[in-house]
C-alpha cells in the first residue's frame, strides 16, 4: 500500500465521522421544512403511514451520500495541496 494511502487513513476516518455530523444535523433541520416536525419517522414507528416513512428514508439517504461525497472530496484535494499525491 502507498505511503499517501496509508497517511490518509486516519484522516479519511475522521472526516466519515464529520460527515456524518454534518449529515444528521441537516438532514433534521430538512425534516422540520418538509413535515414541519422535530422528529423524522423510523421504519419501525407504528403509527407513521409509509409514505412518511419513505420519504424520510430516501431524503436522509440523499443528505448523507451528498455530504459523504463533499467531505470526502475536500479531504483529498486537502491531502493533495499538503502532499502533492491524490490520496486514492
């Protein structure tokens, strides 16, 4: 394995667990605009419709892949400035 690899490692750990920070904290501030509620449904919630259900299920899904990705891409392009080597 690459010596870049390797350094990034721990900083790729990281920045999943800001990603997911980031993720969850906008996807309920989302969830407040769309039902007007505090709380998003859980699949196993009995008295929320499915359709409430799913579409929180798909709209937390879409957060979380596109702050994922945001995250992600910053932390390589980061890693490249300081070590001139893209970290893939």
């Amino acid at each position: 394995m690459k010596a870049s690899k390797l350094a990034y490692k721990p900083m790729g750990f990281a920045l999943g667990a800001l990603s997911g920070v980031i993720a969850s904290a906008a996807f309920k501030q989302t969830w407040k605009v769309i039902e007007g509620e505090g709380d998003a449904p859980d699949a196993l919630d009995e008295d929320r419709p499915w359709r409430q259900i799913l579409l929180a299920a798909a709209v937390q899904g879409a957060i979380f892949a596109v702050v994922k990705a945001t995250v992600e891409r910053s932390g390589a392009k980061a890693t490249r400035r300081v070590t001139g080597v893209w970290p893939a």
